[in-house]
C-alpha cells in the first residue's frame, strides 16, 4: 500500500495520546517530590533535615574530630623527625648504602666503593671478594686497584660491613686485554677541587729551560701577525679576567687550563678558574681551546685526563684543539713524570690524544723546543697538532708546528700581571 494513503485520523489519535502519557509521567514526578521543590522554590515549608549518625571517633589534642582540623598536624609531636635534615648534615643515611662501581682498561681492576649518591665511601675499611680472593682498602679511601689481572670475565662481591647495606647480587665485569682508548665514564669519582688537596704542593709551576728563550723574547701582542690570529693561553695563575676587556684588546682565541695531575699524589684536579674563564671567554664572543698538565706515568693515567677533560667540557663548544701539556715541573726532576723515558712520555702523549680524538674532538701536543727535540719521538706523534713553546724573536725549532706560544710575559687588558701570548696558523 502506499504511505500516501495513511489515514489522517490515526495520526492525530498517536500524536494525543503520547501527549498525554508525557503529561502524566511529568505529573508523577512532581508529586514524588513536590516537598523538596515547593522549599526550594518558596511555595512551602524547608523539610527536616536529613541526620546521619556518625560512630564514636577519637578526637584529636584540640578536642577536635580527628581529621577535621587540616592543620592539626602542626601540633602533632611525632609528625617530624626530631632531628630536621640540614644541608650538609651527618644525620643523612645516605651513607648507610653502599654499592660497587667496577672499571678495567688493560688486564688490570679498580673497584669503587661508593654511597647511595655515587661518592667514594672514605673512614670504612670495606673488604672485597674477586673471584674468591679477598681484598681490602686498608687505607680506607674507598678504593681498590688490583693489577695485574688475568683477562676475562670477573665476579666482585661486596662482604658485608657492620652497619651497611650491600647489593644482594655479585657484580660481573670484563677484565680487558688491552687498553682501549676510550673515555672512562665514572671519572666524577676521582676528579678533586684543589679545596680537597693540598694545592701549593700539586700545582708546581711549569718549568721553562734557558735554551727555548732568550732575550729577543716579544711581550707585545702581535694580532693577526704574519697570517696568524692572536691568542692567549690561561690558569688560575691569571687569577680573575675581565673578558670584555680581552676581547676588545684584539685578543681571537683563548686557550684555558681545565686541570691537571699533582705531581706527588698523582690526584686529579680541575683548575679553579676553569668555569668561571670558559664562560667568561665564551660570552665575550672569543673562541676557545682547552689544556691539561699532565702527570701520568703510563698510557693508563693518560687515558684518565684525557677523560677528565672529556666530561669537564661537555656543555661546551670548542673551536680549538684540547691539548696535553707535557713539561717539566720545576721541582729539579722531583715531579712524578719528570724523569720517564722517552719512549713512555710518547706513549703518555699517544694515549691521551688518541682519547681525545676517539671522542670527536681535535687533538694537540703541548711542548717546549727541546722536549720536541729531545723528550718525545715526534715521528709517533705527526698526526697530531702541535702547539710549541719558545720564547724568541724567531723559533728555532725545523719541526712542524700549528701553534706558537712566544711569550710568557705579555700584557693584555683585562688580565692583572703577565699573560701567555701565541699565535695560530690553524684557522
């Protein structure tokens, strides 16, 4: 049939009696609640309220329903510890964990004993167990070098020290063969500020022989000299800088000291000055290098300042190389690495360089005329840049040479006292 033929009837006959079922059910719910509704809306009386019996409760010091005062725990005498934490404060159980931090770089172990936030556990004479044999750290610095060491895989256990909690588990770590020339990652432990040793014995001055300078020695600065651009190499020595000054005294590259090795313990140990001159050279607008004095007797030591230098100068951008500064101490041959061979002060040089540059960075050799000449086999080193040190009119040396360090005594604006000038032939 078709829905034309719908009779009209029967649609109004739907359309009424649905009306009146809406009007019906509306008129249910409206008497179900009429009291609420004529209250609310002023046509009768409030309806009683409704009284829900709470159970006995404790009250609290104030005479209070517990948990009905949001600052009752301000009187409450068991709320705090007793004894507050203070920054810096002994109170800390921080100290109470203790855990093991593992490295080898060429068949040899060095395990740290460090607390919950990584620091070397000093004052405890913790033991270990490698492979079954114990060791101790009986000059309880937190640190145990064994060496040497069959290569090959190695189980350390942490035994148990009263009033310390230790790992549950052994710890494994590949003892290596031989030495990678990789940065070492947890150098953080080993790295001192010169408020943690003994400064005036670490930090000798470098010695400078009669021989690489002489009385044509220049102290003026050159600028772009010949080709070259001018620069400066600074340390603590230099003490505070103004580097707005440097910059507009014509200065184009700093090279600054990010640490170096102490000469009797041997202990790392970051320039005091090393942040503070980075950043300030950085935000005068002057490209930077960085240096780092060594000490190291082995390729082992000079993978670790190199390393050192790695994790120190993370945040920044370097336009120039970083080098090693090898050198005598002024000590009259006292210095731990005054008196190596030749053949292991080039192989000090080579290790830390080729960290250096197994990083990504450009890699460079610090030196006077006559240890090129006579404390270094530079046919090992020709790979790398090279930063002499000779203080003439006109360097002597036939070698090849990217950098020129001319004079110890110049004077620059902006610097308090004498100041290291150098030319570059790099950039």
């Amino acid at each position: 049939m078709n829905s034309n033929d719908t009779n009209p009837r029967l649609i109004r006959y739907a359309v009424i009696t649905a009306f009146f079922m809406i009007t019906i059910i509306l008129g249910a719910v409206v008497a179900l609640n009429w009291q609420q509704l004529s209250a609310r809306y002023g046509f009768g009386p409030a309806p009683d309220p409704i009284v829900i019996e709470l159970p006995p409760s404790d009250t609290d010091m104030a005479g209070l329903l517990a948990g009905s005062d949001p600052s009752a725990f301000l009187r409450d005498p068991d709320f705090f510890d007793p004894e507050p934490y203070r920054p810096g404060s002994v109170q800390m159980n921080y100290g109470k964990t203790a855990n093991l931090v593992l490295s080898s770089m060429e068949k040899d172990l060095r395990i740290h004993i460090v607390d919950i936030l990584g620091r070397n556990i000093t004052g405890t004479e913790f033991s270990v167990s490698v492979d079954g044999v114990e060791y101790r750290n009986t000059n309880q610095d937190g640190i145990i070098y064994i060496t040497p060491m069959s290569a090959g895989e190695t189980t350390v256990i942490l035994n148990p020290q009263p009033g310390f909690r230790i790992p549950t588990e052994p710890s494994i770590i590949n003892i290596k063969q031989k030495i990678e020339y990789i940065a070492m990652n947890e150098l953080d432990l080993r790295i001192f500020t010169e408020s943690q040793i003994d400064a005036s014995i670490e930090d000798a001055n470098e010695y400078m022989a009669d021989e690489d300078r002489d009385a044509s020695e220049r102290t003026e600065a050159l600028g772009s000299w010949a080709g070259a651009k001018f620069g400066i190499d600074v340390s603590k020595w230099n003490k505070e800088i103004d580097w707005r000054k440097v910059k507009e005294a014509g200065v184009e590259f700093a090279i600054i000291r990010v640490g170096y090795r102490g000469w009797t313990s041997g202990s790392l140990i970051e320039d005091p000055y090393f942040t503070a001159n980075m950043r300030g050279a950085i935000n005068a607008g002057i490209p930077v290098g960085v240096y780092f004095f060594t000490q190291a007797v082995n390729a082992l030591e000079a993978v670790e300042e190199a390393s050192m230098v790695i994790a120190m100068i993370e945040e920044y951008h370097l336009d120039y190389p970083i080098f090693i500064d090898t050198e005598g101490t002024g000590t009259g041959g006292r210095g731990r690495a005054d008196n190596l061979s030749v053949a292991a002060r080039t192989e000090v040089c080579h290790a830390f360089m080729e960290t250096i540059k197994n990083a990504g960075y450009h890699a460079g050799l610090y030196a006077a005329r006559s240890w090129l000449y006579n404390q270094l086999e530079m046919e090992r080193l020709s790979e790398y840049i090279v930063w002499l040190a000779e203080y003439r009119d006109i360097p002597q040396y036939t070698g090849y040479y990217q950098m020129w360090q001319y004079s110890s005594k110049g004077r620059i604006d902006g610097i308090e006292g004498n100041v290291d000038l150098n030319l570059s032939y790099l950039y």
